[in-house]
DNA sequence: CAAAAAGATTGAGTTCGTTCATTTTTGAAG
DNA sequence: CTTCAAAAATGAACGAACTCAATCTTTTTG
C-alpha cells in the first residue's frame, strides 16, 4: 500500500511546504525565490511544480494548514460557549485573530488573500474558500448554540447572522493585514466595539 | 498654466488609460503585456512606469475610475430613497451591481481586488481603498435618509449598519466575481435575500 | 530477473514585469 | 537665438516565475 513513491511523495511534500514557511517568515513571500525553496527542500524548482501549481497555491497550502488549526481550536468555544452573546462572540473572534499571527506574517496573509480572490480555481485556492465556509458555517453553529440556550434572538437564522458576523470579522482582519503599523491590540478593539453592536441586534 | 509639457502629460496619461482599458477588455489582463499597451498609447514600455507604478495599479487606475461613476450614480438614490428600507436597499445595491461590468470584465475585477489587497501602498490602492470607504459612507447616509423618513429603527447607528450593509454586499460581489459562471441574475437574487434579511432587522 | 511502461525529476529556456543609464525634449535665463 | 538645467522618454538589460523535452527512477509485466 506504501510504496517507497508514494512515501517519497509525501517526504518531498513535506519538505517542500517546511522549507517555504521557513522562508517566507524569514525573508518575506516575494523576497523568496522557487528556486530558494526548492534547494532548502533539497529538490529541484521543477519539483515544487509538480507538486504545487504555482508559488501562489504553494502559500496557500501553507495558510490553509493554519486555518485548519483555528477551526479545530474554535470547536472549543462552540461547544462550551460563554454565557452571553457579546462575550462568546468576542471569545470566537479573538481566538481567530490570536491565532492568525502564530505562523504567518502579514504580508504572508494579504498575498494569500489576494491570491484566493484572484486565482480562485487552484487546488489550494479552492480548499481556503472551503475553510472560510468552515469559519461561517462555525460562527453559525455558535449562533445557534446560544439560541439554544436562550441567549439570543431565537427567530434570527444563524445561517445569516454567521455569515454577517464572519463578512466584518473578515473585513476588520483585511484591514488588519493591509496595514503594517496596526497591532493585534488595535484589532481587538475594533472587534470588541463591533461585536458590542452586533450583540445589541442579536439580545433578545 | 497649461504648457506644452503639462498637456502633453495628461495626454499621455489618456492614452494609457483608453489603451489599457480596451486591451484589458478585449484580451484579459493576462494576455496584455505592458509593451502592448505601450505600443497603443505610442509610448515606450518605460513610459508606462513614468505614470504607473505597476501593471496592478495601472489597473486600479481604470477601476477606480468606474467607482468614482457608481458612487455618482448612487447619490440620486440616496436624495430620493424609495419608501422603505427593503426596496432602498435592494435598489442602490442593484445600481451598484448593474455598473460593475459595464466597462470592467469579471477577471479585471479580480485581478484590481487582488492588487488591492497584496499592494495596499500603491497610489490607486490608496485611492481604491477611499472609494470602498466611501460607498460605505453612502450605504449609511441612505440608512440615516431612512431613519429620518421613519422607515428605520431610530436606535441603530447609521454607519455600523452601513458598514455591515457593504460588507456583505461585497463579500457576495467577490463571490460573484470568482465564479465565472455565476450571471448577475444570480447576483441579484443573493442580493434580494439578504437584503430582506437585513431589512427584517432595521425596521421599526 | 530483464525489459518495458509509467511516473517523476531535472534544469535550461522562455516570457514578461520592472529598472535604470542614456538620450531627447522642454522651459528658463542671458 | 543660444545655452543650460530639469524633466521626461526610451529600450536594452535583469530577475524570477513558470514550461517542457530529455533523463532517470520506480513499478509492472512476461
């Protein structure tokens, strides 16, 4: 079943995607060349083309294992969330936007974002846009799981106040990566102002 | 006042922008290289970068002057807004929809968002990101022309709404334009779901 | 085990955005 | 009208992403 090319597929996968988020947080995405990655990886640029279609893709295979995590950690918060809108959405969001700096860079973030919007047929691209529908589809849950518990506005959708919640927490977090000076400090304040707005709307 | 060099400038600057504009529309962004746009506006390649910066912001240039129209355009909804918040809405929303291919094609729009985004410096990303701020600022005075007229609950903010009006609209507007097979029909009938939604919760 | 087929790797070559030293044009001063 | 300085245009040269024909490695077949 593991036959020694199948297994250094893998390797080379592995080492490939290790190698370029080495690089990119060291020197920067444009400041790295294929062929940089390429010889930390120990293949050949050729190589990285076989397994990524573009230098693009290959930043998204990378920012997308980062979002994988952060949907597993918002688990958490759906299941045991805080007991009150405000505060749970506040939760949620937080650990979204705590986590999003871990192992990327900023500017990691805005050619990752761009690429999804601009190539958004590639095998990666596609994959981001199925994990933001992940984020929604998680905004939502937590939505619903507070009306459950009465602490929201039972006769909302949580569909469609997800979907509002994730448009603004994604807007904020674009505006976040498009502005170098900005902290995280920043961002959490404006989350928490909007959050305190939309909490408003969903309270019974 | 206007010397030779002065007119010989903005001349230039016209000819580069008509020159990209009808290659980009008739080729793909893709497809035209700066050299052909050079050879239209009978300019060097290098001249180009005399006015652009980059082939990106060259772009931006071009859809930024497409916002400028629709921001115009939207100022008459706002002074007459039609009598309630459902029909105000979908109808300035529509407007902005109805504009956005009637000179700029799907890829043209995904490729200016992408650079907007990977190059927030450049002139004409500064000046794309002022006209995103203010079409958000002419969603909010149409809510506050609604609040005025009684056709909206006085207690929420015209700009947090405005905010979370535009951000959806173009959350599904980048939606649209990824999908290449998605037709503004489509567009129009996400738009008229959300915007009932939406109403639901502004009015009284 | 040998031979052939299938699958991967390779790196030289192509293309295109961008830069920059040089040349040309414009406007001002004498 | 001539001279000079500043501004602008030019296109050759550069660099990096990406392609592809040739080569090598793994698997399958007889």
């Amino acid at each position: 079943m593991t036959g020694l090319r199948e297994r250094q597929k893998a390797d080379r996968t592995g080492r490939i995607l290790d190698a370029a988020l080495r690089l990119f947080r060291a020197q920067g995405y444009d400041a790295v060349r294929i062929e940089d990655i390429a010889a930390a990886a120990e293949v050949s640029a050729g190589t990285c083309y076989n397994y990524f279609s573009t230098k693009g893709d290959l930043l998204l295979a990378i920012v997308s294992m980062e979002v994988e995590e952060v949907v597993g950690a918002g688990r958490a918060v759906v299941e045991a969330p805080p007991p009150d809108v405000e505060l749970a959405l506040r939760r949620l969001i937080r650990l979204y936007y705590d986590h999003s700096l871990n192992y990327l860079s900023k500017e990691m973030w805005r050619k990752a974002m761009a690429f999804s919007i601009e190539a958004p047929g590639t095998p990666f691209s596609q994959r981001y846009t199925e994990l933001d529908a992940m984020l929604v589809a998680q905004v939502s849950a937590l939505i619903a799981a507070l009306q459950k518990r009465r602490l929201a506005r039972p006769d909302l959708k949580p569909g469609v106040v997800g979907q509002i919640v994730f448009n603004t927490l994604n807007q904020m977090f674009i505006e976040f990566v498009k502005a170098e000076s900005m902290q995280l400090a920043d961002l959490h304040r404006m989350n928490d102002a909007q959050t305190a707005s939309l909490a408003a709307l969903l309270r019974g």
